[in-house]
C-alpha cells in the first residue's frame, strides 16, 4: 500500500500538534511507523487519504457499533444542525435521552450529561467523594478511565502504550489518594480495605476490562466487590464507557446481573459526537449541582447535536435487541477464524473476548490481569499490526486495547480478516 499522502501530512501534524496527533494511542508509537490519516468511512469500511481501503475494528475506538456513517444517525445531525448547534439553555431532547437511558440502564434514575469518558468518571468520583465524605479510591492496575490526576496511576490505554509508570503533572497528593490492586484479584482489594478503614469513598472499575486488550471479570469477582462495597459503605462505580450499549443495552450490570452505585459512560452514548455521562439513583445523583452542592457544570453539555447522535443511535439499539446476537455470532465467527489461521501457522496466542469485544495476545499464559498483558509478545502482535494493515485490516495500534466488532461487518468482510491473517501470520513469521 502507498502511505505518500499520510506520510506528508504526519510530518506537518508533527509540526503543529504535539506528536502529530490529538490524542495519544493514534500516533502508532507502540507499533511503529506513520498513522494513517483518514479521509471517509461508510460501514465497516474506512478509506485514508491515500485512496487505501480497510476493514474497521477500533471504529473510533466503540462508538461505531453499527458501522460508519449509519445513515439515520447522520441524517438526525442534518436536520438539528439547521436549528442551531448550541443554545446554552435547556431543551427536550435533553429530557428524552435521559429517559431512553434510564429505560435501558438498571439501576440509575438520573443522568448527567457531560462531554467525554474522561469528565464523567471524573465527575463520578467527585460525586461519590462529596456523597461519602471520604477521600482515597480503588482503581485496577491496566484499567482506564480517562485522563483525569486521579486515574492516571497505574493507568491502562495509551498510559501503558506508552509506558507512562508516573505521569508528570500529576501531584504526589493526588496519587496519594488512589489505591490500586490487580484486576481480578478480590483478596488484593479486601485488604486494601481493611488497611483503610472508613476512608475509601469508591471502586471504580471496567467491568470488562478492554484498555489492556479485553479481559473479562473472573467469576466472581464483581460479586465480591459488589459485597465488599455494602459491607463497608464504599460505593462502586462501573465504568460503562466502553462497556455500555455494546454488551448488552443495559450494558455490563444488565450481563452479569450486578448492581453499580454510579455508572459511566462515553463513546456509543454519542452516536460518534463527543459526549459522556454518569448516573446512578435519585438518592446519590441529587447531591450534584444545582440539586446539590457538588459542583458539575459545562458549557456544551448535552449539545443539542450530540445529543439527537446518541439518542438516534441508542432508540436503534434498544429497538432492535438482536443487533447484540448478531454481533456475537461475528464476533465467534472472527474468534474461531482467527484461532484456526494462527494455530495452523503453530503460533501460540490467547484470544480473549465477551460480546463484541476480543483481543489477540502472543502468549502461553491466560491474560487475566495487567501483568500477564504485559509479558505477551508485544513485539510479535506489532509485526502482525502492521502486516494486517498492509493487507486492509485496520487493528487497534496496541495491544493494550481492545478489537471492537461493528454491526456492519459482513461475513465476507470476516473472511477477508482471516484471510488476510493468515497471509498475514505467515509473512511475519518468514520475516
Ligand atoms: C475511553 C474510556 C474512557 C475515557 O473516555 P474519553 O471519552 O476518551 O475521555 C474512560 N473509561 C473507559 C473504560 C474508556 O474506555
């Protein structure tokens, strides 16, 4: 494939933005080489600016679950640019979004609209701070929740991409208050607590884990945390970014039947647009601001056209539950695909996965945690990046992130992937 034209504009981005891109996992510095600069997408499909097609699995990293550019969603930003793209002032659609959402969530009664991932876990943990009266939080080693002070410890995503142990900014105060365990290690959490008794406000978790390629709870592990929350009047905040509308409608709590304090969200719920939000039940949502005391606020909050993005894309997905079997029979289909072209190529991987999110990793050893993501053969999975990208499939330039599986993917888009990983495998091997 020609790259020449991304070649050119890398260099000038480089220039003007810091590393060339505005956010960080998109430069390519883990795998190597040129970002390539996109130019349009329809479906599964994306072209770059060079003319050069592929298949799409980050499709902007969950938002697309049901392909680029879906034809309803863009047509609802058509028709609500025309009456005006911001008001500053309330309006309805506010109030319908709010109600889809909670007709989809268990558990919430209130929802907070706010502009990205990033400001809504921020948010929640100031919520559950405000709301406990308590200062220290729990987070997991390879988990991320956006680039707020307080997550960026032990942070998964672009953090560990880039192999960021301490963030610099970041005050030794702030750090302070963040505990951290392993993912799925529930003994690691119970004595965290019970070295800090009364001073824990929150756990905040991906209750599937995909900012360190895709890793499931283990059994029991949300149960427990769940007990230990109401054992000790911590509260427990899912981090629904990436999880949510795309494991099921309800999202992670609806899957595995488990109640979350707070819920985050980000990506799906915009339709593509930049949007978050945080909720939870009436009790503990009224405590925001002007309700209550603790302060939220934002200026583009619930933007009128973000808002018609995700409700349009949300309706479609609360209308039509099949769209998640759907996305698990690709999924399946790809999971076996793969095992099958990397096997017969005596390549040893895991292939980890849970609805319509997977990951590829080069090891013996199953990927529970952070660690064990670590010690993959990351060199190898940056050979296979590359030599999938040269044949037209578009992967994750990491792999500590997740492959997220798009309704629009069809079955010969599928064989296409595993085709080519085939190839693929085979040209990184002789290589
Ligand atoms: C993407 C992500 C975030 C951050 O969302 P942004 O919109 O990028 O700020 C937070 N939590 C999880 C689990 C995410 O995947």
């Amino acid at each position: 494939m020609m790259y020449s034209r991304s070649n050119v504009l890398f260099e000038r981005a480089q220039q003007l933005i810091p590393g060339g891109v505005n956010s960080p996992v998109r430069a390519f510095k883990s795998v190597g080489g040129t970002p390539v600069f996109m130019r349009s997408a329809q479906g599964a499909h994306l072209f770059d600016v060079d003319g050069n097609r592929y298949i799409d699995y980050i499709n902007s990293w969950g938002p697309m679950i049901l392909g680029h550019a879906y034809e309803p969603v863009v047509k609802a930003i058509q028709e609500y640019a025309t009456y005006s793209t911001s008001f500053g002032a309330p309006t309805e659609l506010e109030i319908k979004i709010a109600e889809l959402i909670v007709s989809m969530v268990p558990n919430i009664d209130m929802v907070r609209m706010v502009n990205s991932g990033t400001e809504a876990c921020m948010s929640a943990l100031r919520l559950a701070r405000g709301y406990t009266g308590r200062n220290r939080f729990i987070k997991f080693e390879g988990n991320y929740h956006g680039h707020a002070d307080a997550f960026l410890v032990s942070a998964g995503s672009g953090v560990a991409t880039l192999e960021i142990q301490s963030v610099p900014g970041v005050t030794k105060t702030v750090a302070e208050d963040t505990l951290t365990a392993p993912y799925n290690n529930l003994p690691a959490v119970e004595q965290l607590v019970a070295a800090h008794p009364e001073q824990i406000a929150a756990i905040i978790v991906e209750p599937v884990a995909g900012n360190m390629g895709c890793i499931p709870p283990q059994p029991g592990f949300l149960e427990g945390l769940r007990q230990l929350c109401d054992d000790n009047g911590i509260l427990l905040i899912f981090d629904e970014v990436m999880t949510g509308f795309r494991l099921a409608r309800g999202g992670a709590q609806e899957l595995f039947g488990i109640r979350a304090d707070l819920v985050t969200f980000g990506k799906i719920i915009g339709g593509g647009m930049p949007v978050g939000a945080f909720a939870g039940p009436k009790e503990i949502m009224e405590h925001i601001a002007p309700a209550g005391k603790i302060y939220q606020a934002g200026t583009l909050s619930g933007n009128p056209i973000a808002m018609i993005a995700g409700y349009t894309l949300l309706k479609t997905l609360q209308e039509n539950p099949v769209i998640y079997q759907q996305l698990e029979e690709k999924k399946n289909y790809l999971v076996n695909g793969l095992r099958e072209a990397l096997g017969a190529a005596g390549v040893i991987h895991q292939i980890n996965h849970l609805g319509s999110m997977m990951s590829v990793h080069f090891t013996e050893y199953p990927i529970i945690d952070f660690t064990a993501a670590s010690g993959a053969n990351n060199e190898l999975f940056k050979r296979f990046f590359h030599a999938m990208l040269e044949r037209g499939v578009y992967l994750p330039p990491s792999a500590f992130e997740s492959w997220f599986i798009s309704h629009a993917l069809t079955r010969a888009d599928l064989d296409f992937t595993i085709a080519a990983a085939k190839a693929a495998i085979k040209a990184v091997k002789n290589s």
